[in-house]
C-alpha cells in the first residue's frame, strides 16, 4: 500500500518509464510531483491491515482518519461517518476494505469527485470496490490526480483504458508478495491447523 502511495504520489513508474523512452536524453522535463509527508491520509476499512498502514503513515507525519461501518473504540485515528467526507478531508485515500456485494463500488464517482483534482486513490483491497469505470473517467478528465491498484474488477485484465495513462501506477495482485509476509502465512496455517 505504501509501495503504490509513495509512487503514484512521486511519479517514480512514470519517471522511470520517461527515461528509458529516451525523452529525458532528449532534453525534455519531466514535471513535478507531490509529496507525502504531512498530507492527510485517509483509511478505507481499519482493519488489521487498515492499522498497520496508518501506523507506517506516522513516518511520514500524516494525520489519518478512518470510515469503517462503526468507529473504533479507543482508535487514537480521526473517524469519519461517511465515506464521502472522508475522500473530500484526505488527499490520499487507501482502501483496505473488505470485498463483496456490501462493499461493491462503494467508491463511485461521487467519491472520486469529493477526493478532488490533486487527490490519490490506492486500493489494496479488492477489486470490486472501485467502480473501475468510474476510475478510468476520473483520471482522464482529471477529476483526481492519479491511483495506485494492486486489485481488479476483472484481474488479470484491468479496464483496457487505465493502461494507457500514465497517472496510474498498476500491479498485479502482489501486495503480500514477500517472502516474509508468504512464511508468515504459511506459519499462520500451521498454527491453525496444530
């Protein structure tokens, strides 16, 4: 998650991908970019993983809020009761959310609108969060500033359109692929099952 923050919000695939198309060479700039530290993070699903990135967002003094369906008790993170004030408080939002017919395309263009032009979008969660659609519009008219996606609606094969933007930093499905977190895993297994 943090991964594709910090990328989508420093360019650094885009960057890489205009020097080896020769274009940096070729005596043309590249831009400028955002930064994060001391910008406003916003947490989708505060779960175990939703904590986890909040706590690596202190590094980077971000102030964090929250929407889940309830508030947690004693969370020291700001909580608010909609998602849509949530996107139009943060400027990066992270889904950490779980998936399935509650959640699906709980972020729809209204909340894309509301997260604004210099916004950022990650999702880590599942697919069927983000109305991808509504995705693809947003970064081509420039409703949001750009998105980072580990998940699909359709994995393997993201909308056709969100692969010719440059404003968008996709991977595939590789958020717990380390070597750590997969021993972990297993572990995990083996304890259940023991």
């Amino acid at each position: 998650a943090f991964a594709l923050l910090l990328d989508t919000a420093r360019q650094l695939s885009a960057a890489d991908r205009f020097v080896r198309a020769g274009r940096w060479s070729q005596g043309e700039r590249f831009g400028v970019s955002t930064r994060v530290s001391g910008k406003r993070l916003g947490i989708l699903g505060l779960g175990r993983i939703g904590t986890q990135i909040a706590e690596r967002a202190q590094g980077f003094r971000m102030e964090v809020a929250y929407h889940n369906r309830h508030e947690i008790a004693g969370s020291p993170y700001l909580y608010m009761n909609s998602l849509d004030k949530l996107a139009q408080w943060c400027d990066f939002l992270v889904i950490a959310a779980a998936g399935g017919e509650a959640t699906r395309h709980l972020v729809n263009a209204q909340v894309l609108q509301s997260l604004g032009k210099n916004g950022f979008i990650v999702n880590i969660a599942r697919g069927s969060v983000i109305d991808e659609q509504a995705l693809l519009e947003a970064l081509t008219n420039g409703t949001i500033a750009g998105a980072g996606l580990d998940v699909f609606e359709n994995e393997p094969h993201p909308l056709p359109g969100l692969l010719a933007l440059d404003n968008i930093v996709l991977a595939p499905h590789v958020a717990s692929g380390t070597r750590e977190t997969r021993e972990a895993m297993a572990q995990l297994v083996l304890d259940n099952l023991q």
